[in-house]
C-alpha cells in the first residue's frame, strides 16, 4: 500500500478528526467524472437524494460548494462537507434513511450511478483510494457521535470551538460562533452564551461581532 498515501489518510491534529484526504477525493472525481453528469437544478440547493427515482444507489461529487449533513430524527446538524467531497459510495440504504443532505446555492453537483463506481474503482485498482475515503468518512463519524455521547455542555462547546478554530479564515469570519454550537449540539443558548463568556473573561478565547478570531490558549478539560 502506497505510504504516501497513508500518511495523508492518518494525518491527525489533536483534537481534531482525521485530516480530510483531499488529493486522493480529486482523484477519485477525476475519474468519476467521464461518466457523471450534472445534478438538475432544481434539485440543487435542496435536499440531495443518494438514491434516483427508481430506487437505485446514486454517488454525489460535491464539485464547489457546500452541502449541510442533518439527522434525521432530531434535525441536528451533523456536519458540513466543503468540496471536495463524495457521498453515497456507501451504498447504504440506511444511511440516506438516517441523514439528511441539503446543498447551498453555490454548490456545484454531479452524479452517477453507485455501479458505475464501482467499475471504475475496480478498472483502474483503486481499493485503496476507496479505502482512505471510507476511513476519513467513518472516523468523522465516530468523532461527531463520540462528541456528543456522556459529554458535559462544556466538553462539548469545547470540542466545537476547537473544530471552527480549524475553518478557513476566509469562511470562518462568516460563522457565529453561538449559531454554530447550538445547530450542531441543540444545547440551551443561555448555556451555551455563558460558557462562551466565561471562556473570553479568561482570555481563552477571542470574539468579535460573534465571530471567533482565535483561540488565545489551551481551552481547560473540564469548566
């Protein structure tokens, strides 16, 4: 197995999940895009099936753009993909029946079918890039649910201010940083807003117009 390789996919940064395998993501979408085609538009900026009209498993290429990952059961924000991304190589009904996938405006989709896919994972040997994306995905989704099981409200406001902390500049500017714990927590505001303003007064943390600029110092375990 190519090292090169293993070293982007176990890439980690502290608190953070596995670093997003981007290089081997652009080459899989390379590739997947000669058989795609274009998501239509009216079904962009909204709901994102992973499964066509007749049932079948669809993959979604997140080319630009953003798309929003929601639970189900309690409309919780579970996470936002930033393209490059793929979803549905999975295959997995259950999933789709769980999660919610809703596309912003700017983004730009494309589909084809899951067994395309799979033909062309298996023409050109490409078990390990698929590999590396299935263990980014799980990993992720092991760190989001073992964020919220038995935690704190702080623990929890802590893990997300050190997820923002690792946005883009240039999209963190735009985030509040209350509206972003309480969409992907559902924890009260007022618990949420005291924390936050406690951690400021200790000077962990600095916000400006509800937006965090950086954090000053190490966040404490336990508040």
């Amino acid at each position: 197995m190519n090292t090169q390789h293993l070293s982007e996919k176990m890439s980690t940064s502290g608190h953070h999940p596995m670093q997003k395998p981007v290089k081997t993501i652009i080459k899989l979408i390379g590739l997947f895009k000669q058989l795609s085609a274009p998501l239509l538009p009216d079904r962009a900026g909204g709901e994102v099936k992973l499964h066509n009209e007749q049932g079948d498993s669809q993959v979604v290429l997140v080319i630009e753009g953003t798309v929003d990952i929601y639970r189900n059961a309690d409309n919780m924000l579970f996470a936002t993909a930033r393209a490059p991304a793929i979803f549905g190589m999975q295959g997995s009904p259950y999933r789709d029946s769980i999660y919610k996938f809703i596309s912003r405006p700017d983004c730009v989709l494309e589909t084809l079918p899951l067994s395309s896919v799979i033909r062309i994972i298996n023409a050109n040997s490409l078990l390990e890039e698929l590999l590396i994306c299935q263990s980014y995905f799980n990993d992720y989704h092991a760190y989001r649910t073992n964020m919220l099981i038995n935690k704190t409200s702080y623990e929890i406001v802590r893990a997300l201010l050190l997820e923002l902390d690792k946005v883009p500049s240039e999209i963190k500017t735009k985030i509040n940083v209350p509206t972003f714990i309480l969409e992907r927590s559902h924890l009260a505001r007022s618990g949420i807003m005291k924390i936050l303003s406690h951690l400021r007064q200790g000077e962990y943390i600095k916000i400006e117009s509800g937006k965090l600029i950086s954090i000053l110092r190490k966040l404490p375990k336990s508040f």
